[in-house]
C-alpha cells in the first residue's frame, strides 16, 4: 500500500504536471495559423533591380524586422533575388517564391510586385516602392486592399517638385522628363508633371525608353531644347543616374530628382522619399502579418514626411546659389558631379 505522505507527494506532482503542461500549450498563431514561438518564417525579397533607393528600401525593411526581434538566420530566413531589369526574371522568381512555400513575399518596385501578385494570391505579399499600387491592379483600394497585398507607396507630390524648381531655377521655362515606358508608374508621372506644369509656367517634354541602351540618344533629343531635367522615380532611369549626370553637366543643364540617391548620384536637389524610411515602415507592416494579421486587413499607406536634400557640389557646377530659406532646411549631400 502507498503511505499517505507517498499519496499526497504523487498527487501534488499530478497536479503541477496539469498545469505546466496546459500553459505550455498556450502559444500565438501567426501567418498561415503557424506557431509564432516555434516557427522560422521564410520571406522571399524579389527586386526588379540594383540601386541605391530600392536598396535602401530593402535595408529598411529588414531593419524594420529586427527591430521588432524578427532576425534574419534565427526567426525568419530571407532569401534576395535580384531581377536585373527582365520582367521573365521577375516572373520566374515569384514563382519560384511560390513553389518554395515562402511565407511572405516582398515585392520592391511595380513590375516585381505585378510578378508576385499574378503567382500567387495566397501567400501574403508587401510591396514597396509602388507608385500606384490600385492602378498596376494589386489592390482595389489603399485604405482597403481586399487581396493578399499591402505595403507602401513611393507616390510623391510633383507639385512641390515643382515648386522647388521654380525658387532654385526661377527662370526655367521647359522640363524634360526621360521615362521608361513599360512601367505604369513612370506614365503616372508624366501624366501628373503635364497636369500640374502649366499652374507653374512650365512646358514638359518628354522621352520614353524602353532600356538603359536608348538613355544617351534620349538625352541628346532633350538637351538643347530644355533648361532642366526631371528625373522620376523610375527604376530603370534611376539605375543610369550616372551617365545621366554626367550627359546633363556637360551642357551644363540642372537635373531635379525625385528621391535622395538621385541627389547623391548627381542630381540638384529634391524634395523626395527617404526610401530607406519607406522601407522600414514596410517591415513594421510585415510584422503585422507575421504576428497573424491579414494583408487584406492592413491599409496601404505612403511616406509623409518628404525630404528636401541639395548637392552642394552640383550648384557650384552650376554656380547656382542656394536660397537661404532652402538652405537651412535641407540635408546638404555632394558627389555625382564631374
């Protein structure tokens, strides 16, 4: 027989079990109803090319990650693909992404993000660097997506683009604008820049590329005929800011970017998106999902706070003098410039 101290030390071990065994069951789900506390996400980053915004957005993305204890080789594993400029590339990643069961897809830029959305409606996708993400056909709307898809948008106001030109280059007249044509962004910007030039006295002129090859014969239609250039957020145009700064000072024709890394690469100034900002508030949408909310649930949103930076070296190439008002507001940065 089982003395009672025996009895009463066995019952007490039953009972601890009991409840030790039930919290330990007690754990959050996350995407696709996985354990949180045990699972490895696994998130595809698909790009449609290499350059310094679309890098920063990644950096902040992943930045974004970490800061909310999601780091790459223990809590998730991501996987970089880079398109180089191939719409097929793209297409072939996202798919890959798809057949791999990753469990999020990050999609930077719009013919990357196209690629994910047409392979898979599933797995949970977010996007940045998307100018219009409701008509590249992602979302049916930013405050409400009702598909897999959220994100961010690098839409900027071409109004205070436009307005920054107008006090740096007061007597400017006409605007060339290069652009790619098979991005629906880049036509959304142009439509946008003829919409609001004439409120600025300006006249646009244009010239669409289909690859980087076609940027010097563009250029040479532009330059001559232009007092500056405005440089989109385009990715292709973007990626040959180098042989595009280096064409436009030759001629000693000013260049207005729409973004940072154009400023750095050689541009004049902008008052633009810090795409590594973007990025970060990207990954914070990220965890929302990973943690187990539904894209579908989560509004796109875009980059309030706009940046207004200037190349000291590009306006003393230019011996154009910065205004004291823009001056002390502006993140000064050098480089690009020959």
């Amino acid at each position: 027989m089982v003395g009672k101290k025996t009895a009463a030390l066995l019952t007490a071990l039953v009972l601890t079990t009991t409840i030790f065994g039930g919290c330990s069951k007690t754990e959050t789900t996350s995407v696709n109803g996985t354990k949180s506390e045990d699972k490895v996400f696994k998130i595809g980053i698909t790009q449609i090319v290499e350059h310094p915004a679309l890098d920063a957005a990644r950096k902040g993305f992943v930045e974004a990650l970490e800061s909310k204890g999601f780091k790459d080789g223990e809590k998730i594993e991501i996987d970089f693909q880079n398109a180089q400029g191939d719409m097929q590339t793209a297409q072939t990643i996202a798919q890959n992404f798809v057949s791999e069961k990753q469990d999020m897809i990050l999609a930077i830029a719009t013919p990357t993000a196209q690629a994910a959305f047409n392979a898979t409606k599933e797995t949970p996708i977010l996007i940045t660097a998307v100018t219009d993400p409701v008509k590249a056909g992602l979302v049916k709307s930013m405050d409400k997506s009702e598909t897999n898809v959220t994100g961010t948008s690098d839409d900027v106001s071409i109004d205070k683009q436009f307005e920054l030109l107008r006090k740096l280059l007061p007597d400017s007249k006409t605007v060339g604008i290069i652009y790619n044509t098979s991005e629906s962004n880049s036509e959304l910007q142009v439509q946008n820049a003829k919409k609001a030039a004439p409120g600025f006295g300006l006249e646009i002129k244009t010239a669409g590329i289909t690859n980087v090859n076609e940027i010097p014969q563009a250029l040479s239609s532009l330059i001559g005929k232009i007092d500056v250039l405005y440089i989109p957020t385009d990715n292709l145009v973007a990626s040959a800011m180098p042989l595009i700064s280096n064409n436009c000072y030759k001629n000693n024709t000013p260049i207005i970017g729409s973004e940072k890394a154009q400023v750095e690469a050689g541009a004049l100034a902008t008052t633009g998106i810090d795409y590594f900002e973007l990025g970060f508030q990207t990954g914070l949408m990220a965890v929302e999902v990973l943690n187990g909310k539904s894209p579908k649930d989560i509004p796109l949103t875009t980059l309030k706070e706009m940046q207004l930076v200037i190349n000291t070296d590009a306006a003393k190439k230019l011996k154009i003098n910065i205004p004291v008002e823009i001056a002390s507001k502006a993140e000064k940065v050098t480089g690009g410039v020959k």
